[in-house]
C-alpha cells in the first residue's frame, strides 16, 4: 500500500472522529443512545431533536463506526508492511539539499501530466452536516418550506433507507407493530385475546405446544424482533442470552415434565407428552389412549428416542429465551404501542383523517410554514415536548393530543387585571371565567356591587371596569331622581304635589 493510501486512511479516521463529536454536542441525546456519557441536563441544556432527525443520525454514527473500525484496521495492517517503510526511506536525503525531493516531485508531475485533478472535494466535507441537500428544483410548493438536511453526503441514503424499513404503524421506531404475529397466533391457538392483551402477553408463550406451526410462529416473531430492534437502536449491542445453558436444564424447561405424564393435577386435569395435550378429567384422558393418533403419535416418539437428544430438540426453548430477552429490552416501545392503539381507537372518524394527514406531513421532505413540524425541524426549537407535558385531561381521562389541544386555541393565554392578571388558557376559558367568584371578587374589591357585576361581562382591565363602574353610579342616580320626581301625593287640602316636595315641606313645617 502507497504512502498516500495510508494519509488517506489517517485523514479519514480524523474525519469520522470530528463528524462524531459535532453529532454528539449537537444532540447530547446520541451520546446516552450510544453509551458514551450521559448528558448533564443542567451544564448542557440542549434543544431535544425530532425522534426522526435523531434516529436517521444513531444510524449515521453506526455507519461512523462501521468505517472507523474498517479503516483503523487497515492503517495496523500497513504499518506493518514493509513497502511502507521502503517509501519513506527513499524520501531521505542524506545531503540536506532537497535535490533528491524535487526531483521526486518532477517525476510525480511528468507520470501525473495532462491527468485530471477529479474531484477536489474535501474528505472532512463528506462526512460533515447539513450537505446532503439535493439541488433545488423548480417546483412551486406554495407556503412551503424545504426541510432541513441533516445528514452528510456520505450517509444521505439513510433516509430512504429509514423510510423503507419502519412501517406507517412503527413511526420510526416509536411503536412496534405486532399485528402479523396477532394473528398468527390466533390461527395457531384459536385465542379470544385482544391485540392488547397479546402485545401484553406475547412473551409468555402460554398454550404455546411444540407443534411446527408454533415453532415456525416463534422463529417469524424472534426475526422481527431482532431487525426492529438492529433498526431502533443501532448504535445498541444486543448481547442475547446463554440459550445453550438453558437448553441443558432439560425437563425442567418443558412445559410440561416426564413426571406429569398420566398424572392429573390439583386441578384433576391430566397432561399425555405424546399428544402435548391437557385434558380436563383422568376418564376423558384414559378413553383417548386406544385412539388412533394417539398411537401414533406414541411411534413417533419412539423413533425419536433412539436419536441423540441435541436431534430431537427443536430448538424452541432457544427461541423463547431469546424473544423473552428482546421483549424485555423493547418493552418501553411496547408500552407505547399500547398507549398509542387505546388512544387511536377513541378517535372519530374525523381526528383520524387529523392524524394521517399529521403523519403524512411529518413522513414529506416539504413542511407546511406555520406548522409545528416546521418549527420542530428548526434549529430554534421551541420545546413541544417540554410543552406537552401540561395537556389537560378529556373526558377519557386521558391528556388531549396536541394537535386538538392547539386547535381549540388553548395555546393562546388571555390575561384579566381583574382577576390579579391571571392567565387563562384559550378563548371559552376566558370568556367562562366573567362568572366565576374570583372575578366576582374582585370586581367587588374595585367597588362595584355584587348585583352589578353580570353588567361587566367581557371586560378585563380595570380601567375599563371602572370608567364602566362610574356612568352606572350616574345612570342610578338619574333613576333615582325620576323616580322621586314622578310619584304624586296629596296633602290634607287636597293639594297633589311631588313626593319630594312633599317631604320637604314637611320637613320645614309648612304642611
């Protein structure tokens, strides 16, 4: 190998280790995903990433990784190669007068004369953010914005290659979609269980015999499990189970044992290991021992006990094991499977036309201006997640999506300096509040008599409240002369006079 190769190959690793490090301080996210450190939430208070955007880079930095280990092994492998060393000892100059390298250099530009330079773009460059944009077309998306290219150019497949491998259901790794394997197993043990309740249960195998068809069931689901898992957590080393210890426990493994074979239980159920079949009454099993399959399945046994037992076995405890460990190590994405299938069959017709067209957006390389997904995918983020946590409860006792909870205009705070500028979240709250007691109060506190508060509905400054508060005072006191003014008395002469000039009169002692 050239000396030349070898500076590349240096170059290259310098490359992948600084690409690594920008990803790592930009999202401190990927460091805990790849078990360098976790991040200091205090010292390093970072912007948290799209799940997207931070998935597509794990698999960067797994590529990262996958590159840096093949190249650092070559460069061993040519630092040990002779020819190496003969190259840089013919770049000696023993007289100190750089004769001997400018004619090295004259003949690298008489062999390399009239060839082209090629591309002259920078190794650093390929593997740097923010590169792998494709040029623009003319396409006219009216209040739309492209989304931003994380990505190198040397990894931009990764996209396409996420896009293919993560089903609409899984949303980039978020949910793991079991609903093949639901019904498989409904096939297979002709259960009544809900999705739910497989999804809870799936890990437990119960009922599961050792017929082909569940063997064949096991082994689809532990592949699944598997690539989900490489997918969802690439930079995570899955180390699976010692299943070869386990296979060696023996009966003890089965599910049922040799000793369990024509005994009834505390229950009065009796298990035959020939048929791997549970009966319910010792009269129901004895009466199925002259039939015809159970004879045969005997003979099959037979054959089988003649055969070493690492033959015989079919490797399904092997299996469980394995997929026991996998459903351990997903079971946070199964628990949001499940939270995420009840709260999607709550929706209406119409928030499920919501929720694709929400799924759609996010899964499109353009992002409408106003939407969230645009702010989301920007480098000023505006914490939604953080903002999410605070979602009041519907009236399934479960916190609205966000979505509706931004449609009913609940993002949007009100204030009133009636109520000690108090904030209310979204116009109905707003306007509900007038009635409430603690308005009351305080429109009490500013002067204003109980009966008269319905007078100051919508009005929320106290400027307002009290220039409001003055004309009534005065429309009362107008009320209140006309009134005296139109009531009529007669005094003993019969003279019909007003009531106030009435009093008066009599007051000073002229009536």
């Amino acid at each position: 190998m050239s000396m030349e190769t070898q500076r590349q190959l240096l170059e290259e690793l310098n490359a992948l280790e600084k690409a690594s490090a920008q990803r790592f301080r930009r999202n401190p996210a990927l460091r805990a995903a790849a078990g360098v450190r976790l991040a200091d939430e205090v010292l390093e208070l970072k912007p948290k990433r799209p799940h997207r955007e931070t998935l597509s880079q794990q698999h960067e930095l797994a590529y990262f990784r996958n590159q840096y280990e093949l190249d650092a092994e070559r460069c061993r492998k040519t630092f040990s190669d002779n020819s190496l060393a003969t190259q840089i000892a013919e770049l000696k100059d023993p007289e100190m007068s750089f004769k001997h390298i400018l004619s090295i250099i004259q003949d690298i530009d008489k062999t390399h004369y009239g060839v082209s330079a090629g591309s002259a773009s920078s190794t650093f460059e390929s593997f740097s953010m923010y590169l792998s944009a494709p040029k623009e077309e003319n396409v006219s998306k009216k209040g739309k914005v492209k989304r931003k290219y994380h990505l190198s150019t040397a990894t931009e497949y990764i996209d396409a290659k996420l896009k293919q491998t993560f089903t609409e259901s899984e949303t980039y790794g978020k949910c793991i979609d079991l609903t093949l394997f639901y019904e498989m197993h409904k096939s297979i043990q002709a259960t009544q269980q809900t999705y739910v309740e497989f999804l809870q249960n799936f890990a437990k195998f119960e009922h599961i015999t050792k017929s082909p068809d569940s063997l064949r069931y096991l082994e689809s689901l532990l592949s699944y499990l598997k690539q989900f898992h490489a997918n969802a957590f690439p930079l995570a080393s899955l180390e699976a189970p010692n299943t070869t210890k386990a296979l060696e426990l023996g009966p003890e493994q089965e599910p049922r044992s040799q000793a369990d074979d024509g005994k009834p239980n505390a229950d009065g159920e009796v298990y035959c290991k020939s048929c791997d079949k549970l009966f319910a009454k010792e009269s129901v099993y004895k009466g199925h021992l002259s039939g015809k399959k159970h004879k045969k399945n005997e003979e099959k046994k037979k054959n089988l006990s003649d055969t070493p037992k690492a033959e015989t076995k079919p490797g399904i405890e092997s299996v469980k094991s394995e997929i026991k460990f996998l459903a351990d190590q997903l079971k946070p994405i199964i628990d949001n499977t499940i939270n995420d299938y009840q709260r999607r069959s709550r929706f209406s017709e119409r928030e499920q036309q919501l929720e694709r067209i929400a799924v759609e957006g996010e899964l499109s390389d353009f992002t409408s201006i106003d939407s969230d997904s645009a702010k989301e995918e920007s480098d000023d983020d505006d914490f939604d997640d953080m903002f999410s946590k605070d979602l009041p409860l519907g009236a399934d006792g479960i916190p609205i999506p966000l979505w509706l909870y931004k449609l009913q205009g609940l993002h949007r705070s009100y204030l009133c300096e009636v109520c000690g500028n108090h904030a209310y979240k979204g116009r109905q709250q707003f306007n509900k509040h007038f009635g409430q007691p603690k308005h009351v109060h305080g429109l009490m506190c500013l002067g204003v008599l109980e009966e008269d508060t319905g007078l100051f509905a919508n009005i929320s400054t106290i400027a307002e409240v009290q220039d409001l508060w003055e004309r009534v005072k005065k429309s009362k006191n107008a009320e209140m002369e006309d009134e005296e003014n139109n009531v009529e008395v007669e005094d003993e002469d019969g003279n019909v006079m007003s009531r106030k000039d009435y009093e008066e009169l009599k007051k000073q002692g002229l009536i």
